[in-house]
C-alpha cells in the first residue's frame, strides 16, 4: 500500500519535471506507468522497440519532456534533437545494423502520418528499404 503510493509520488513528480501529459502513451512509458522494450534511456532522451515493428529493427527515440511534434519545436530544444541521433547512432550499432544502413523518419501531423502526438523518431533497419517514400 505505501509502496503504490510512494511509486504514485515518484511518477508525479517525473511528469512535472519533464512537463508530461497524463494521457500520453509516450510520456507514461518514459515515466515507466506503461511497460515497454526499453533499450536507451537518459536525463534527455528514452528509445524502446515499437510495439508494432516493420522491420528487425524498429526503435522509437523520443524526449523525455512531452513536446507533440516537429512543429512544436522552440530553439531550445535544439540540444536534445541533436543528441537523439547520436543515440540513434548508437542503439543502430548496437543492434548491429550500421553496416547495412538504416532509415531515420519523422512523421509530422495527421499529412504526415503522425499518430502518436508526443514527436519521436522510428529508427527502421535490418532489411533493404523500399523507394520512393510517400
Ligand atoms: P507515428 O505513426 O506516430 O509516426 O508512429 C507511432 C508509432 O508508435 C507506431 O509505429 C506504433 O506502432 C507505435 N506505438 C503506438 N503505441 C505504442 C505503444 O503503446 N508501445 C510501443 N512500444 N509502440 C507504440
Ligand atoms: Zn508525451
């Protein structure tokens, strides 16, 4: 009982510090209330496998703070953007695609394909991609 409450506080406290929304399945798998295949995670950024994936590998990158999509974004968020695809460069090592290449994409909004608004990046690889896109 104490222990459900003092889980409940420590999340609470996560989503004011990273400005969470209650009802994002994002930002409650960053604030560990949704379980996911986490493969990266860090005081900016937290990668985890999609539950539905289109290839071998396909990871979602995402903020740890809610920001909806790239349209969004402010100047301040420039640091952490940069710093997904250096972890994206690593998660893509370590599931040993880089050799073989891979795809890095962005939905943005309801045109774009975008269904989860908490902005994130798929990284998709593990097999040759299929052109054109769209
Ligand atoms: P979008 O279409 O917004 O670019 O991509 C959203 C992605 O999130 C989809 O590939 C979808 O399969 C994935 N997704 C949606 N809900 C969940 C979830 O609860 N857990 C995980 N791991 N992936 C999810
Ligand atoms: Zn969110």
């Amino acid at each position: 009982m104490l222990k459900a409450y003092f889980i409940h506080i420590i999340s609470r406290l996560s989503r004011i510090r990273y400005h969470m929304s209650d009802s994002c399945i994002f930002c409650r798998i960053v604030s560990g209330e949704s379980t996911a295949e986490i493969v990266h995670r860090d005081d900016q950024v937290t990668a985890f496998r999609d539950i539905h994936p289109v290839g071998p590998t396909h990871i979602l990158i995402v903020p740890n703070r809610h920001v909806e999509s790239v349209n969004t974004l402010e100047s301040a968020d420039e640091q952490w953007m940069g710093h997904i695809f250096t972890v994206a460069r690593k998660i893509a090592h370590e599931d040993g695609i880089s050799r073989g290449g891979y795809r890095l994409i962005i939905n943005t909004g309801i045109d774009g394909g975008q269904t989860v608004f908490h902005l994130h990046v798929h990284l998709i690889g593990g097999g040759r991609m299929k052109h054109p896109m769209g």
